[in-house]
C-alpha cells in the first residue's frame, strides 16, 4: 500500500508532483483544500502527505488547521510546503518530517517522501523492539529455562573435551545465564546471549 496524499490548490504544480508521485510507484491522492483533505485522512490511510500551509481563500481549513487537528495521531511523514518563511519555526511544534520553501523542485519532494518513509519504518520497528524487551519477565524456571540451560551445558562439555584452554570463557557465560534464568530473563534475550556464547566460543576456538 503506497497510498500518498497531495493537498495543494497549485493545480499545476499538484499535478506534476502526482504525476512524479505515480511514476515512481506510488498512489498519489490529490485534494485542494483543507475540508476534503481532513475527510480523507479520517477514512484512509496514508504512507505519506505532502501539505501546502497556504490552501488560498476557498479553504475552510489551512495547513497548519490541518497540522493542529491531526496533532500527534498520523504515524508516517508529513512533509510541509510554503512560500511563507516567518511561518516556518512556529511549525517545528507540529509533528512535520521536513519543510521545503517553495518553488521546490518535484524530484527532490519524491526522495524526500521515500526517506520519509523510511524512517517511519525503522522507528516503528525499534518501538516494537522496545515493547517486546520492555516487558516483566517471569521468574518461573520452565521448560524453556531448562532446555536452554541443558544445551549450554552440553556445550561447555564439548568445549572442555576439545580444547581444555578455551573452557574458562563459556563456564563463565553459563553461570551467568543460569543466574539470569532463575532472575527471570525473557525468551528472546535467552536466545540471545546463546547465540552470542556459541559465537564468542567459535572466535575463541579459531584464535588459539
């Protein structure tokens, strides 16, 4: 879904940006005024919007209305357009990606949309990263617990069996974990420092 929301009264240059919009892969949704953009972003979903401050005379609803109302509920980069300098740092209190001062080149609105969207992508994720890691784990030794305790065990013999130099690094690592298990690490953070053991025993076997 690569739904884009143009709103501009610039019936030229809002044709060319669609038309720009459209060649690179994107559904470009254009509005020229404020009342009908407000409709739009309360019944669909966008990847992007591209807002002109300054919508004219027959707009009920100018950018920066359109900036207050939807304060902190869009998830995805909003880039702002406008001939008007003295507006553009009272802006930065809105939730904007970027501003560009017009005439502003179509191409450069076009790769400013897709890093845009970018970003929205990798904050998202990093947010429900944090989610996942920022929940209580439980300090319940279950089966999982226990499976991963036997395989870090099993490795620490294999290790000693092999090469007896190398056997001091996952000893300690074990007990750390055991110690993190009882504690109440979740899951994926189990898996993680395993992953890490088995590769810091692989770097260590190869140095010596």
């Amino acid at each position: 879904m690569n739904k884009v929301l143009i709103v501009e009264d610039d019936k030229i240059f809002g044709g060319k940006l669609a038309k720009k919009l459209g060649q690179n892969g994107f559904e470009a949704n254009w509005v020229d005024n404020g009342v009908d953009a407000k409709q739009k972003i309360e019944k669909e979903k966008f990847v992007g919007i591209f807002l002109d401050l300054n919508l004219g005379k027959h707009s009920k609803i100018h950018g920066e209305g359109l900036l207050n109302e939807f304060k902190g509920k869009l998830n995805c980069p909003i880039i702002v357009m406008t001939a008007h300098d003295d507006r553009i740092p009272q802006l930065f209190d809105y939730d904007i990606y970027t501003i560009f001062r017009k005439p502003v080149e179509v191409s450069l609105l076009v790769y400013s949309i897709k890093k845009g969207i970018e970003f929205y992508y990798i904050a998202n994720e990093l947010e429900s990263y944090k989610k996942i890691y920022s929940k209580k784990p439980k300090k319940v030794l279950n089966i999982t617990s226990i499976i991963t305790l036997v395989l870090l065990i099993s490795t620490l013999v294999t290790v000693y069996f092999t090469n007896s130099e190398n056997v001091i690094l996952p000893l300690f690592l074990t007990l750390v974990i055991l110690v993190q298990i009882i504690g109440g690490k979740n899951l994926n953070e189990l898996q993680f420092q395993f992953q890490s053991l088995l590769l810091k025993i692989k770097t260590n076997s190869k140095s010596s």
